[in-house]
C-alpha cells in the first residue's frame, strides 16, 4: 500500500510540475508585459526573428530597421522557438516632442536550435531589449541619428549638416558641401508596380520616407523607415528600394559608403 501510494504522489506531483521552461516564460512575460521597450535590432518588421547561435543571439535578415517602441504582450514556447507576441509603434518628432504614430501587431521569434529553454529566456530581456527608449535613442548609428525619429510634418533642421561617410569600416562626418565628396548616383531604379495600385485598393494616399544606407559598391545594404504610411505599404517600398543600384558615393574619386534619403509619394 505505502508503495502504491508513493508512486501516486510521484505521479501526482510530475503533473503538477510546470512544463520545461515554462517557469522561466512566466516570469518573463510578468517582468516585460505592457512596458515599453526599444529593440537592439531596430527592426521594425512585423515579424522579427533570431537564431540562438553558439551562446550569442543573432537577429536575422531585417528587412526595415526604424526607432520604435516594442509593447511585449504574450511570451511562449513552439516547438524550438520562443515567441514574444505584442504591438510596435513607430516614434517621429512632433515639434520638440517624440510622438508615436499608431500601434501595429509585431512577433518576435527566437530559434533556439536545439539549446535549453532555461538556459535562453533568462537572458532574452537584456538581449532583444534596450533598457529604456531613452537609451535606444542615445544608441541610434550615427549615420542615421541625424534624422530618427522623423518629423511627422517632414519639416525639421538636422542636427548635422555633413554627409556621412563610410570608409575602411569606419564612419565619418563631412562638413556638406564638401567639393571632394560626389553623392551616389541610382543607376538602376525599380519602380514600385504595386505600391500605388495597392494605394488605390486602400483609398489610401501620403508619403513615405525610407533612409537607405548605400555600401561602397553601390548596394542597399540596409533600409531606415523614417515616415511610415502604413497598410503593408512601406514594406513594399523597402522591398523594391534593396533592389537598387547605385554608383557609389565618392571622397577624393575613391567609393564610399553614405546614406540617401528618399521621400516616395503614394498617390
């Protein structure tokens, strides 16, 4: 009989015990639920994803980076990937002030590959999230500090007027203008087939502005989303802006890196 009732409480309490990680998953989600938090990778796409790699997170291709504040709602588990599902809402000047633009549903993934749950979640606070808005604004790239957030009205004086130039890996600052520094030129420009179409579908018109960060060999390496329109209409500028080409930027006739900023208008 004592034996019979050993195995019952046994059985009793491995029910009762929470699911491998699924500790872990609650205290997250109690210490990030409803706050607001800037993501380190700057994404501000609606489905942002990572890969636990060799102890180190490494986010994934972003197809928009943009300041932003992340609001975490829910924290789980998938098969091998931590899901944080919540709202981004993108942040623009407002005259002297930082105003947000509107929430729209984000999840952010996390691949585990094959690593211990309670090993990762303990550490993805500190990893996916700045600890204050205030810190990720201190900690925009240079290159596009200047511009972000953007002004909602478009009309603003920048706090830099240089040109902003990559070289040997390394940033810079030119005073503009600066006659031995020759702007990209964009010598293979792809329109935008449905931007407008989908434009008129939404009865939906305005403006967007993307900052592209152009690479010494004339490629978009990465795209900045300054002005959002919204309703999957800036995901399908940015898409369309990667695949340009520009003749790269020049200092002293030798290629450079630089960023162009490019207003579209959605009619």
């Amino acid at each position: 009989m004592k034996t019979i009732m050993t195995c019952m409480l046994a059985a009793f309490m491995l029910l009762a015990r929470p699911a491998l990680g699924q500790s872990d998953l609650t205290a997250l989600e109690n210490a990030i639920h409803g706050k607001a938090f800037g993501l380190r990778s700057y994404s501000v796409d609606a489905v942002t994803t990572f890969t636990w790699f060799d102890g180190k997170l490494v986010p994934d291709t972003v197809l928009m980076h943009g300041m932003g504040a992340f609001f975490p709602d829910t924290v789980r588990q998938k098969g091998s990937k931590i899901l944080i599902e919540g709202q981004f809402e993108m942040l623009v000047h407002d005259g002297p002030k930082i105003a947000p633009m509107g929430k729209l549903p984000m999840r952010l993934e996390v691949e585990l590959q094959g690593a211990k749950p309670a090993v990762v979640i303990p550490q993805l606070q500190a990893l996916l999230f700045f600890p204050s808005l205030g810190e990720a604004l201190k900690s925009l790239p240079e290159y596009v500090a200047d511009v972000l957030p953007y002004p909602v009205d478009g009309k603003f004086q920048t706090s830099c007027h240089c040109f902003h130039v990559l070289q040997d890996g390394k940033w810079s600052q030119l005073p503009a203008p600066d006659p031995k520094f020759a702007a990209p030129v964009n010598i293979k420009e792809t329109p935008h087939p449905t931007l407008d179409q989908t434009a008129i579908d939404l009865k939906i018109s305005g403006t967007i502005t993307l900052v592209y960060l152009i690479s010494e060999a004339g490629r978009v390496d990465e795209v900045w989303l300054a002005k959002p329109l919204g309703s999957g209409l800036d995901e399908i500028a940015a898409k369309t802006g990667r695949e340009n080409m520009f003749k790269p930027a020049t200092l002293d006739t030798k290629p450079v890196g630089t960023v162009v900023m490019q207003t579209i208008p959605v009619n």
